[in-house]
C-alpha cells in the first residue's frame, strides 16, 4: 500500500506547520518535514515545536510522513561536527513524532561522489549512532548522487539493517542510473522515495512513472512516496501540486 505525501520544502513552507495545512489543500495524506535549519538550531528537537505540529496534524488529518535534515548539504556530515547531535537527536524526534524515516542528505557542501575520505567519514559516524536507531525502530535513509552499489557499498560497511537508500528518482536519472533496475536491484533497501521532476509536472518530464510503478510493485514496495520538484518555470506550485497528486493517484491507482 502506498501513501502519498510531498516534502515541505517544495510545498514553499520549509520547516513550517502550515505545510500541512497545504498539503491538505492540495490532497495529499502527509507530509516529509524538516527536522529545522541551522539557523533555528534544528527546531523540531523542541518539545513546543513538536506540539506546533501535532495540532496542525490533527487540525488537518495529514500525516507526519517522516524526516529530512536537508541542512547536510549545507553542513556536510562528513565534516561539520554539530550535525553529528543532529542526526543522533533525529531518531528520538522521529519516535515522538510517530514516523519511522529521518532522510539525510548529501548533495552540495556534503556531496559524497569520488568522496572515499568523506565516504569513510559517514561510514564512522552512522557507525555510532545506528544502534540508537535500531533501538528505537527508525530508519536512515541516505540520499545522494551516488549510484544504488555505492549506496549500498555504505550500508554494508555500516553494517545495520536499520540504514537503506532513500530514492529519488530524478537524481538518478540526471546522474544517468536506470533508475528501473536501480529499483528493482535494491529490493527492500529503499525505505522511501522521492517522485520528482527537474521544471515538469510528473508525467510530462523525462521519467517514465509507469516503469516506475512497474518496478516497485516487483519488489513489493509498501510506504510513502514524496512529491518533490514537479513545477514548470511560471507555474503556480498549488495548482502544480494538485495535478501531481491526480497524476500519482491515477497512475498507482491510489
């Protein structure tokens, strides 16, 4: 079974409760948050901030999907040590927000491709802090350039079954992985995914959704999957939004 949700980020409410009222206008059934910036000193850890959206969630009846700590790209993980409290402090958030997916990411400043020292860097860090994760049921979910066995390459080197890939598909396609076999190669390692275009609504761009939907009903993928991108240039990003989630509903029958 699948839930469809979008990331607030997209929805232009980053680290923002409104982004579910959004999400409620537009239809969908939850929403990835953002555990905060580093400006706000990751804001989601605080209990109040917690509460803030707990009540819209109720408000609303959208979902907490999961979460994303997308300030790793600016603040590498492989080199900036206050995203190590960061990451550590994402699983007991996950927990109290009832989600079981915290994405990190490694794009920009954090980037991991042709990286090994960074690579090794990351690899020595999720070391300490999986067990923490598996104790509480959350995932890790690594998004980056790199391809599905390099991704993989990682999780087995960290050695935790509580560590997968998160998937997106537009980055792989833009980095030149078919990401069909990509899908079916990981099985049950990817842990959730991104449905994304660079500038197109979903459907109109360059990936072929079917195949997709192909793929992961091989693998029996069951969770969230999260709208992200999708906006041709001058759209307007609610009206853009609502034709992604027609499309994905119509397209994985949901």
């Amino acid at each position: 079974m699948y839930h469809l949700g979008a990331c607030d980020w997209s929805l232009g409410f980053h680290s923002d409760p409104q982004a579910l009222e959004e999400a409620r206008l537009i239809g969908l059934d939850g929403v990835q948050v953002s555990l905060g910036k580093q400006e706000n000193n990751m804001h989601l850890r605080q209990k109040a901030i917690q509460e803030l959206y707990k009540t819209k969630a109720r408000e609303t009846g959208i979902r907490i999907a999961s979460l994303a700590i997308g300030e790793l790209n600016q603040y590498p993980y492989k080199s900036d040590p206050q995203t190590i409290p960061w990451v550590q402090d994402s699983i007991e958030v996950a927990r109290a927000m009832n989600c079981s997916v915290v994405l990190l990411a490694f794009f920009g400043k954090g980037d991991l491709k042709d990286d090994t020292k960074g690579q090794q860097v990351v690899i020595d860090r999720l070391k300490e802090v999986m067990p923490v994760a598996e104790k509480a049921g959350i995932t890790l979910g690594i998004e980056s350039w790199l391809s599905a066995e390099e991704h993989m390459k990682i999780i087995d080197a960290v050695g935790s079954n509580a560590l997968q890939v998160y998937y997106d598909v537009a980055n792989s396609q833009k980095m030149g992985y078919d990401i069909y076999q990509e899908i079916e190669w990981l099985g049950d390692q990817i842990c959730e995914i991104h449905m994304k275009e660079n500038g197109h609504l979903l459907g109109e761009g360059v990936v072929d959704f079917d195949r997709v939907r192909q793929s992961l009903e091989k693998i029996g993928f069951e969770g969230w999957m999260q709208i992200e991108g999708a906006v041709p240039s001058g759209a307007d990003r609610r009206d853009s939004y609502v034709k992604n989630a027609a499309f994905l509903r119509k397209t994985f029958q949901l």
